[in-house]
C-alpha cells in the first residue's frame, strides 16, 4: 500500500469484507510483521513462526533417513495422489494449486514410500532469483530432510525454502546446507483450529501468501 494511504483504516475495510464473504469458514493467513497487529485486531490468533530460508547450496550435510524409506521422482500420474495427501496434512483441498504448482514446475518433484505406502512429497518450481522447494508434506523431519535433500541434488543456484519455526532439526540442517534463515512471518488462524494430522504435516510452504 501507498505510504501517503496507510493508517486511514483501509487494510481494515478489506478484511472486514473477506471476512464477511467467508462466512463461518475458518481462515488462516501469513503475516508480517508490518500486518501482525492488523491481524490480531481482526481475531486471528498467532499458530507458529514460519522461516524464509534462502541461499545457495554449499553442502548436502548428512541425513539418517529410514531404511524403509523409498524416494522417486514423481510424474503426472501420481498428482492425485499428491493432492490427497496434502488436503490431509493442510486440513483443505487445495488441488487447483497443487496442480498449478506441478505445471509451473515442469513437473519436477520427488515422492516417498515406506513399507509400500506413499509417506511424502516435495515439488519445485522457478520463483523469484531462482527456485523454490515446496510444498513438503511428510510425516516427520527426517522425511522432510531427505525430501530436500533429493531435490537439492537436482537444483542449481538460488534456492528457498519456507518452514515451521518448530521443526528445529530442518531448520538447523538447512542452515548447514547453506539456506540461511533471513525472515520470520507468523501463521494465524481466525477459527477452530483442526487437530493436526499425525500422519502427515506440512513442511515446506508452497508461499506465503498461499501457505
């Protein structure tokens, strides 16, 4: 926004309109800090911290993934399957972006098994200064590292990845790889919060603005 617009109420009016339109959904967002307090005043509740980790790759430091753990690059014939596991660990179907993410990727992507069943997923795509990893679904850290870990090999240059602040063990194992954590955005919520989903969990953002 304009700076010559900002503090007029504005941001305010506009929300108010979403939330209107949205009825008695539960709404979830990203914000900044400049929109924090914003948020706060329109009912969203702080969730966790999101970390913008960026940089270019200096290393692949060492990961212990399962012995049952089984990576591959993914094709079209397994975007439906990617959907449904990530409207299980994002609590909603977003298959239209899922899809578009595929697309504007090129495809590119990795898909995990253990003991035969599909236990994750990475995609990327061009974005910005160069690429960026996401969205992650797995079912722990460990899978998650080892999901990066497989599309980094694949990748050159500028490379972004967005994270849970509490998934410590990525975060610091990113840190080693060279993406640093440059920014810290909060996740809000506006509404029951579900239970989260044990067998799957989001890991990698698709962006901020569409979680």
């Amino acid at each position: 926004m304009d700076q010559a617009h900002q503090g007029q109420g504005i941001g305010r009016q506009l929300m108010n309109v979403v939330m209107s339109d949205a009825g008695n959904r539960v709404l979830q967002l990203v914000a900044t800090k400049a929109g924090l307090t914003l948020y706060q005043r329109c009912g969203f509740r702080e969730q966790y911290g999101i970390g913008q980790h960026q940089g270019t790759l200096t290393q692949i430091p060492p990961f212990s993934p399962r012995p049952d753990t089984l990576l591959r690059a993914v094709s079209r014939a397994d975007l439906d399957t990617i959907c449904d596991l990530d409207a299980v660990a994002f609590g909603a179907n977003r298959r239209p972006v899922v899809r578009a993410v595929f697309d504007a990727g090129g495809g590119v992507g990795v898909l995990a098994h253990r003991n035969g069943r599909i236990a994750g997923f990475a995609l990327a795509r061009p974005s910005g200064r160069g690429t960026l990893i996401g969205p992650i679904v797995a079912q722990d850290e460990a899978l998650a590292i080892a999901l990066i870990a497989y599309q980094l090999k694949a990748t050159n240059g500028f490379i972004r990845v967005d994270i849970p602040k509490n998934a410590v063990y990525l975060g610091e194992w990113l840190e080693a790889a060279g993406l640093t954590c440059v920014d810290t955005v909060t996740a809000m919520v506006r509404g029951d919060v579900r239970e989260e989903r044990v067998e799957s969990r989001v890991f990698g953002l698709v962006s901020q603005a569409l979680g």
